[in-house]
C-alpha cells in the first residue's frame, strides 16, 4: 500500500501538535529542518488501512514567509508535494485565520479545515454554520476540540475520503485580476503550486519565488519582471499589503455569513471587557489606569516601604559602618580602601545600589507586571497600541520589540530581526534607543517620581511625545512598506497567585544574577577611573550640558551610570533625590533626560552588531545632543511658565 | 512553557533555539516564544522540583 503525506500547517497555537499526536501514536521523529535549525516533526498514522506520513509543520501565519519557521513550512509545502494539507485553526479567531485558508486555496493545495478549540469559541458566544463554510469556501471543513479528542474521529474519516474539487478563488480589484491573468500566461514552466499563486507572490516581492521563476523562465523573466514593476507602480501601497487587505476583506465576508448570532445573543463580561482593552476610545484610558496603579505601586510599596527599610536601616545604620570600619583597619591605603567602601565603593556605592535601591523597586514591578502579565492584558496592549503605531509607520511586528523593550531594550534590539523590512529594523531600534525606558529604569523612574502624579504626567507625556514625533519624521526620511499585523489574543484570566509568585521570584532571581556583577564591575570602573582621572574629564566635560538644562554638576555622574545601564544611573538619581539634591522641576528635568539619554554599553553594542556601525554611531550621535536639547526646552518652558513642583 | 504575550505552549528548548547569534544567550536565563519572541525567565530549579513534587502529592491523594 503507497504511503501518502499529509502536510499540517497553521498559525502558531492553534493545536496543531496535539492534532498531530491524536492522529500518529508511532513512530515519531524530530529533525531538524535541512539547512536551518527549525525543528519538524514527522510520524506515521493507519488511518482505516491507509498509510499516512505526517508532517507537523512550525507555525506559519501567511504563504508569502517572513521568519525562518513560515520559510520551513511554506518550503514543505512546495517540495513535499502532500496527497493532503489540513489546515488548524482557531475557530475564535476564524475571521482573521480564514485570509490563510484563501491563500493555500488559491495555491491550488489540496486542502482540508479544522475548526480547532470550537469548545472556546462556544463559550464566547460564537456559533459556526459548519455546512455553511464549506459550500462557501468550497473544502472539507471539520470541527475539533482536540484536546478532549472530540471531533478526531469525523477528521479522520474526512482526510481519508478526501477528494479535490473547485475551491474559492480569491477576488481582487480589475486591475490585479486581469494582470494575474497576463502574467499566468507567461508563466510557461510548472510549478509546485498554481501559478496564480506564484504570480500574488511574485506581485509580493517574495525573494525565494523571485529566484525560482528567474531559473524555470529564463530569458522570459525580464519581460515578467517588467509587468510587474509597471502593476507596483499603480498602487500606493506596496503589494503585499493591498493582496494582504483583499483576501482579509473576503475572510471577514465569509466569517459574517457563517458565524451566527449566538442564542442568548449576549457578549460575556470577559469578552466585552477584551474589547474595551482594544478599543481606540476606551482602551487608552484603561492603558492609563493599568500604568497608573503600576505607579501607585511601586512608588508606595518598592520606593518608599522597601527603600526606607533596607536603605536607611539596613545600610545606612548596620552594613555600611560596619563594612567602613572593616576596610578601614584592615587596609591601610585610602585609594584601595575607596574601592570598597566611600562614595563609590563597590559595597558602598554598587552592592548599595544594588540590594538596597534596585531590589525592592524591580522586585515591586516584577510583581505588578506578574499581575498584568498573568491577566492576558499585554496581547491586547499590543493590539491597542498598534493602532497608532501604525500612524507613525511603525507597524506589524514592531509592536512586539516595542512592548519587548519594557523588560530589556537589548534583548528587544535583537527582537527587531524579525521585523520584514530593514526600514522597520531600523526605525525600531532607534525608537528602543530612544525612548524606551528597560523594566528596571522604569520601576525606578515610577519610584523616583512616586507621589508626585503631576510630575509623572509630564514625563510620560514627553516621552510619548518625543516617541511618537520621531517615529514619525523617522518613517517620513525612511519611507518604505507597511506589513500587516497578525498576534492571537488568548482568552482574559483571573491571575493564579502561585504563577504570579513563581514568575515574580524567577525574574528577580535572573536580574539580580544579571544585576549585581555588572554594578560591582561599574563601581570599579569608576574607582579606576577616578585614580587615572579620566571619571573627572568626563565629569567634567557633561558639567555645561548638565548646567545647560537647569541642574546641578552632581548630576552628571548619573548620565555617566547610565552608560554602564540604565538602571544603574536611575538608582544615582533617586540616591541624589533621596539626598534633598534636586528640586521638583530638576528631578523632572533630569528623568526626562535621562530617560531618552543613550543606550546602555550592551544595547549600543547589540544595536551596533544588528544594524552595523555607521547606523549605530548615527543613532548616538542623534540620541546623544537630542535628550539634552529635550531637557534644555522643557527647564525653559518651566522657567517661561513659572511652574513648580 | 506558556507566552504570557501571545498565549503559545512550548518547550523549553524550542524558546532556547530562538536564542542562535544573540551574544547574551549562553549566560542568558531568558527563554524566547517562538511565536511572538516574548521573553520568559527561565524557572529555577527548586521552583520546578517543588511544582512536580506538589503534583505528585496531589496524585497520591486522588
């Protein structure tokens, strides 16, 4: 008997795994996928004395591929030549899976749909005319729970009597259909898809298919390629996203004539609650709330509670005399006994700064974040957010970097490579240089302006501000393509205590470990650098810009901190607060400031390797003069207008 | 593992594999969402021994 394939493909989360272990119960094996390092699963099933091979492909949200796992599984589809493609999806999110399901269509693949988590769509009140979907889009479609295994036997059977008919093919403007149709005759080669689909791709600029036409056309191409670039030329969008806007365009129409209206015909509080979180009106506000009680939080309990305690009692009466008094007696020369203890002293200054500054306000927004974090709120930040993301022309996939940034810029800079056009990667990075304060930063700058609401209003306006202005002029000076944003939005949750606890603890373990060698290390940096007097020239060289912007010369070492990280140099500022060192307007000034300052060593160095070094050096060179020009405007709009703080 | 962004179940090792060229990723306890590329801290290993043995109790008592 001939083994036949069959080809599993879906968006990420959808099931397909568990699908694939429902069907093949042996002979499992995983490899990884020739000339890269995406792993794909392969096993055998008998599925009524038929013998299958099947394949579990990395998840893939479109056939025209941006990372390497959409490569690997778009590349199964074209090589592998399956008997069948089972398509998974989300019934959930039907409407916006669906423009997937044209696209494999319109390749001519001879496929069949499974409605997966149809349990969870029930609940949201969602009702799915199955027979309905089917005549509509023309394939075998199958409803699953697959967890519970239901609907697996009535799969089974449709896989194995499958049979190819006339599918939906998708219908574009005049213009696209008539030139599909042109370039489809030009095509004189065979393909491994229909040539329809070729030609959307080619129309797409995707670089493999370019490659394959370019070998099986030969002389040919330059002719194709020419019609092409002329079909461009008539859409102000590039194609990807006028193709991406038709098939979602029919998607939707589809999911409205099969998606009933629900018996009670009642929206959940859950689910109307998720939809306020992504509306443009009522999720800013909700936005604002969240980030506001993240500040009351962390102000209250990290910055004033815990500080207090371990700062004031724990350091200042108990380590810090004791460990002086140690160092002073044992060693005798007072420049090494500077290393360890004084005004810069590893104990003094960097394990100081540390346990007693850095731990209880990261640990506090940790805490918060966990809360957040667990509630399912930040996929539809993400969502929300993307809205005027994309008025800046930072859209797609940029969100995730973005919002990625919160926790750590460097590791969010290394994110951006999944961004699909070098315009996007770039304008990204510079954002996350920019504008995007790291979780540690940003639990200390909560901490620092904690009971000050008004202040804090100001610097987030400026920030977002300065974020949103300079995403825009950058996408105007790097004009390029807009790509489409796809993320699944798993269901709201009540948030578990003992997840909160557990990914509270992990993240303060795994910073702390981060922390704490990189602030002893900056410490003696500082102390090697005052011996050789390069701390002063340096020092001394920020003393005009500092003063330009209305603060004192102690603040200078802060921004020289913040070079080592961004947090390091929040905690300088919050110990010179803490001091009575800067007034209300200064402190403003100052984090404002500090906030847009350079990158940290790692990120630079991160943003220098992803984006090579003359990119990297401009951005400093812009980053550097701006946030001090930034701080200069708002001393004087606070002098011009006699505002106190 | 569960992406607290995008709500994607995976395994440890395939987060790991997402970490190839980043110069961070050997001393790195971060593990990324092959999904989404949100980043989760890896959990400690008491924290892992402590969820199995609660599980197991569980079991014994059902």
């Amino acid at each position: 008997m001939r083994t036949q394939e069959l080809v599993i493909v879906g968006s990420p989360n959808v099931g397909k795994s568990v699908i694939f272990n429902l069907l093949t119960k042996r002979y499992v094996t995983v490899s990884n996928y020739p000339g890269t390092t995406v792993e794909v699963m392969r096993g055998k099933a008998r599925i009524e004395e038929n013998e299958f091979e099947i394949v579990d492909t990395p998840g893939m949200y479109s056939l025209c591929p941006i990372t390497e796992e959409e490569r690997v599984s778009r590349s199964i589809l074209l090589r592998e030549k399956a008997r069948i493609v089972l398509q998974v999806i989300d019934a959930k999110n039907l409407e916006r899976m669906l423009s997937l399901t044209l696209q494999l269509i319109e390749a001519g693949l001879p496929l069949v749909l499974d409605l997966n988590f149809m349990d969870e769509a029930e609940k949201l009140g969602m009702k799915i005319d199955i027979v309905s979907l089917e005549a509509k889009i023309g394939i075998p479609v199958v409803a699953t729970v697959a967890t519970q295994g239901i609907g697996i036997s009535l799969l089974k059977r449709r896989l194995v009597q499958y049979s190819k008919r006339g599918a939906r093919s998708i219908k574009y403007d005049r213009i696209i259909d008539s030139s599909i149709e042109q370039l489809e005759d030009l095509l004189k080669r065979e393909y491994p898809i229909s040539r329809r689909s070729i030609v959307t791709l080619l129309l797409q600029g995707d670089p493999e298919i370019e490659s394959l036409v370019r070998l099986k056309e030969g002389d040919n191409y330059p002719f194709i390629k020419k019609i092409l670039q002329e079909i461009r030329k008539q859409y102000s969008h590039p194609m990807n996203y006028v193709l991406g806007l038709y098939r979602q365009k029919q998607a939707s129409q589809i999911a409205d004539l099969v998606v009933l209206p629900s018996s009670s015909g009642k929206v959940g509080p859950g689910e109307r609650l998720s939809r306020w979180m992504m509306n443009p009106f009522t999720g800013l506000p909700i936005a604002l709330l969240v980030l506001f009680g993240l500040y009351e939080f962390v102000g209250v309990l990290g910055a004033q509670i815990s500080v207090d305690f371990l700062e004031i009692i724990v350091f200042g009466g108990y380590i810090n005399p004791f460990v002086t008094e140690i160092v002073r007696r044992i060693i005798p020369w007072l420049f090494l006994q500077n290393l360890f203890v004084g005004e810069y002293g590893i104990i003094t200054l960097g394990i100081r700064y540390a346990i007693a500054i850095i731990l209880p306000i990261v640990a506090t927004f940790f805490l918060a974040f966990s809360v957040i974090e667990d509630t399912g709120y930040l996929p539809r930040l993400a969502m929300f957010v993307d809205r005027f993301f994309k008025k800046i022309g930072l859209n797609g996939r940029a969100v995730i970097p973005i919002v990625l940034g919160f926790g750590c810029d460097t590791m969010a800079t290394i994110t951006t490579r999944t961004l699909e056009t070098k315009r996007e990667r770039i304008i990204a990075s510079f954002l996350l240089a920019l504008a995007i304060p790291c979780s540690a930063q940003l639990g200390v700058i909560l901490a620092l302006l904690a009971g000050k609401p008004k202040s804090f209003a100001i610097w987030a306006g400026v920030v977002a501000l300065v974020f949103f202005l300079i995403g825009y002029l950058a996408s105007r000076l790097l004009p390029g393509e807009r790509p489409l944003f796809y993320m699944d939005v798993p269901p709201l949750r009540w948030p578990k205590l003992s997840n909160i606890l557990s990914k509270t603890y992990t993240r303060v373990e795994w910073y702390f470990k981060e922390i704490l060698p990189i602030f002893v290390l900056a410490s003696i940096l500082i102390w090697a650098g005052k011996i050789t007097g390069l701390f002063d020239l340096v020092i001394r060289g920020l003393g005009p810009l500092v003063q330009a912007i209305g603060l004192p010369d102690e603040v200078a070492p802060v921004f020289l901190y913040g070079f080592f990280r961004r947090d390091f140099g929040a905690a300088g500022l919050f110990d010179l607060t803490r001091g009575g060192g800067l007034s209300g307007v200064q402190l403003v000034v100052a984090v404002v400031t500090l906030t847009l300052f350079i990158p940290c060593i790692a990120q630079l160095s991160i943003t220098i390797k992803e984006r090579g070094l003359k990119t990297g050096l401009v951005m400093v060179a812009f980053i550097f003069p701006f946030a001090f020009l930034v701080g200069f405007l708002l001393n004087l709009a606070f002098n011009l207008l006699g505002v106190k703080l | 593992m569960k992406c607290s962004l995008c709500g994607l179940e995976f395994k440890e090792e395939e987060g790991a594999s997402h970490c190839r060229g980043c110069p961070l990723a050997r001393s790195c306890l971060l593990v990324r969402c092959p999904g989404c590329g949100y980043e989760v801290p890896l959990e400690p290993k008491f924290l892992k021994s402590f969820k199995k043995w609660r599980k197991k109790i569980n079991e014994t008592k059902r």
